[in-house]
C-alpha cells in the first residue's frame, strides 16, 4: 500500500488528530456530562492516560513489523483466513462508525438549517462529497485536508477564547462526579473515545520508518488529547451539570456565546461550515479505508468499486435509527462501550501472536543450524 506514495509529518498528525477529534463537533461533551456529571473533563483525562498506555504498548511492539498495515499484520500472524477475518471486522466496525457520524451530522445539520428537508436529503450531500474524495484516492485526501485543517484548529481555539468570559470555576464541584469507582473503574472501557488512533494502523506503509511512524503516533494522540480535553474542560466550565446534559451540540452552544462588541456577534454560521468541513473528511477517510480493507482482506485488484456499495450501505444503515435520541443511545450504550476492542485491542492481540510466531520462527531456524 505504501509503495509510490509517502506521507510526511505534517499530513500524518493532521489526519490521525481529525478523524480522533471530529467527536469534538458533535454530542461527545454532552454524553461525557451523562457519564460523569461535573467530573467529566477529570474523566476524559484519565481515559486519555489508559487509552495512552495502551497505545505505546502497541507501538512499542510495532517495532519488528515496519511497513505493515494491520491487514499485513494479520496475514503474518494468521494466514490468509486470519486476514480476511480481520479485514471483515475491520471494515464492519468502520461502517457502522460511519453511519453512526452520518446520521448525526445530518440530523444536527436538518435542526440548524435545513429545517424543512427530509433527512435522507441531507445526508444525500454528505455520500455524494465522500464517495467523489474516496475516488479521488487517499493522497488527495489527506493533503487537501492539510490545507484545511489548520482553518479548523483555528475557528476551533477562536470558539474557547470567545467564551472564555463565560467560564466559571466554581461549576467544575463536585470534584470526583458520581464518585470514585464511577470515575476510575466504571470508565475503563470509555477508552474508546480514542479509538480513532486506530487509522495509524492503515497507514503505516505510508510512512518511512518506524521512527516516523512512532512520532506522528506520540504527537497525534497527545494533540487529540489536549484537543478533547480542552473541549470537555471549556464546557464544564460554562454549562454546570446538570444543565451540561440538556444541550444540542455542545460546541455549536459555545459558538453561539462568542461575541467581540456590537459588530462581531452570532459568528456560529463560520462554525456550520468548519463543521461541515470536518465530517466530510472524516467520512471520506472511513469510507476510503472501509473500501480498501475489503480489496486489501479479500486480495481484490482494485477498491474504487467498492466505495459506492459501501457508501450505500453506510447510508442505509443510518437510515435504520428512528431518530437521533436513538441513534445517540446505540452510541453511548453500545458502541462507546465496545469500540476499544476493534481500536486497541485487535492490534495487541495481533502483534502478540506475531511476535509469538516470529520467535517461534527465530527458535526453528536456530534448532536446524
């Protein structure tokens, strides 16, 4: 995958810290104040912490695969059925993500604007958009994104400093939420509000080295982290529980707050199109990678045919949720719980059977000489 085309840097930590904090955008801050009440920025901190351990574990033994995608990966550990198993989930988990983020854009989109138009509407334009950047291919993606981004990050700060008038310290009490075992133990799989690092493992024949491949992993997930952290602290700070767990899109709220005198006021209208922007790489990113999982698990010689079944199945499967109280109860019951397991724990447990089979391997060899 890798073989003509090379990500720097810059392009790499852009991405992984898009696709991890598109969350941001939508109702994460509002489930998080569910979740943990007053406490919720303590609580995304110490899942960052988790979520950080876990993944170095996981680099650390990338080491000796250098080059490898995780349906590499898989093929080295398991066998060909090994990677057509785990190319299957793979692009099963993405899918249902990516309806999961269809639905809810389309649906936040139809309530701020576009009051009158069905939802399979709005969310038409969001497939359409997609499906033409996955044609495009996944360069094209990820350097216009680089282009992009920093707009993003831009309007994203300006948001924080416009409400920074609104914030009030005294609404972070109580300290520990719902209590210790609520915060500490009861929150372990919520390590799943980073699962997006999991693009790092698609990616990896991208990249030169395993140095370069260690960096943008360190450096995007500590920027994702302070990013999502931030935004749960900002809102903590200005919505006191449990008036937190009551808003419709908690950043758009803060967006709506942010004023400069008598002529800079309601500036949430620049917020719509930066969040537009940002679901719609997120979703070309997933639907790309969803295709390519597929062509790269079942050994196909091209993934451009795929995007638009997959593009469709992502849409039907949106479609399924009678509305977006339900679809935003299947995330905070089932999939926040669950997601870990496709983002981390997947990749442990395949470079732990590959590290055990290499050394089995290394133990033959020495017994034949």
């Amino acid at each position: 995958m890798g073989d003509k085309v090379v990500f720097g840097k810059w392009e790499t930590i852009n991405m992984i810290v898009l696709i991890m904090c598109n969350q941001v955008f939508l109702s994460m801050q509002r489930i998080i104040a569910e979740i943990a009440g007053s406490a919720g920025w303590v609580f995304i901190t110490y899942v960052a912490i988790l979520a950080f351990l876990i993944f170095w574990l996981i680099i650390r033994l990338y080491k000796n695969y250098e080059g490898m995608d995780i349906i590499d990966l898989a093929e080295y550990a398991g066998g060909r059925v090994g990677k057509i198993i785990i190319g299957t989930v793979l692009a099963g988990f993405l899918i249902i993500s990516s309806a999961l983020t269809l639905r809810e854009y389309s649906e936040n989109m139809k309530v701020i604007s576009l009051h009158l138009s069905p939802i399979s509407y709005v969310s038409f334009f969001f497939i359409v958009g997609m499906v033409i950047a996955a044609y495009l291919g996944l360069e094209a993606i990820v350097r216009f994104n680089s282009v992009v981004f920093p707009v993003i990050f831009i309007s994203y700060i300006a948001i924080l400093i416009g409400v920074s008038n609104y914030c009030n310290f005294t609404r972070l009490a109580p300290y520990l939420g719902f209590g210790p075992y609520n915060l500490f133990i009861e929150s372990i799989p919520r390590i799943s509000f980073y699962s997006g690092v999991m693009v790092l493992f698609f990616v990896a024949p991208y990249l030169k080295s395993y140095k370069l491949f260690r960096e943008v992993g360190f450096s995007g997930f500590l920027i994702s982290a302070a990013i999502i952290i931030s935004s749960v602290f900002a809102y903590s700070l200005v919505y006191a529980y449990p008036i937190s767990t009551e808003n419709f899109l908690p950043v758009y709220q803060l967006s709506r707050l942010f004023s400069y005198g008598r002529f800079y006021e309601r500036l949430e209208s620049i917020f719509l199109i930066v969040w537009a922007m940002a679901a719609l790489f997120y979703l070309s990113f997933t639907v790309f990678f969803t295709a390519f999982l597929i062509k790269k698990a079942f050994g196909l010689e091209y993934y451009r045919p795929l995007i638009i079944p997959s593009a469709i199945i992502i849409f039907n499967i949106s479609m399924l949720f009678q509305s977006l109280m339900s679809s935003l109860e299947f995330v905070n019951r089932y999939f926040r719980n669950f997601s870990w397991i496709f983002a981390f724990g997947i990749p442990l447990c395949l470079l732990i059977l590959a590290s055990l089979k290499r050394k089995l391997m290394e133990r033959r060899k020495k017994g034949a000489l």
